[in-house]
C-alpha cells in the first residue's frame, strides 16, 4: 500500500531515530508528541501518532476516511510549499 521508498522507523533509541529522521528530510513525519516537538523546531512538518491511533475507525469500513483526511493534510502542505 505504501510506495516502494517509504521509510518506517522504530526503536528505542531516539537519538537514532532522530539522526536518520534528520538525514531523510521526509515530507511528514508521524510520531510522538516528545520527538515531534523537537523536529518542528528544527523546521520539519510532523502529525501526532495519537491523532492517528484515536481516529474514528471501525474495521475496514472506515479506513478510507482516514486516508482522506491524511491526503487532505498532506494536499495543504503542499499548497503552502
């Protein structure tokens, strides 16, 4: 589902997560609220991890709306660019 070069990264060693989180200049970053905070003041674009854990999905039905709204988040990033 995710495109060929999309990069998950997850650990217990923050410093190595933010190091290659910093060598990847990713559009977004997903994560925490402690790592998130930190990289936006470096200038990086993130979206809490909880928002996503918390969105009101049932199952499958409602997957799609998620997508929508995390396209509709990325489409205004790109309009600000």
């Amino acid at each position: 589902m995710l495109p060929e070069h999309t990069v998950l990264s997850e650990g217990q060693d923050v410093e190595r997560q933010l190091d290659r989180c910093r060598a990847a200049q990713p559009d977004i970053v997903v994560c925490g609220l402690g790592l998130a905070n930190p990289l936006e003041q470096e200038g990086m674009t993130t979206k809490w991890s909880i928002e996503l854990v918390f969105s009101p999905i049932q199952g499958f039905d409602q997957a799609a709306d998620l997508v929508i709204a995390l396209g509709q988040f990325l489409a205004g990033l790109a309009l600000e660019a």
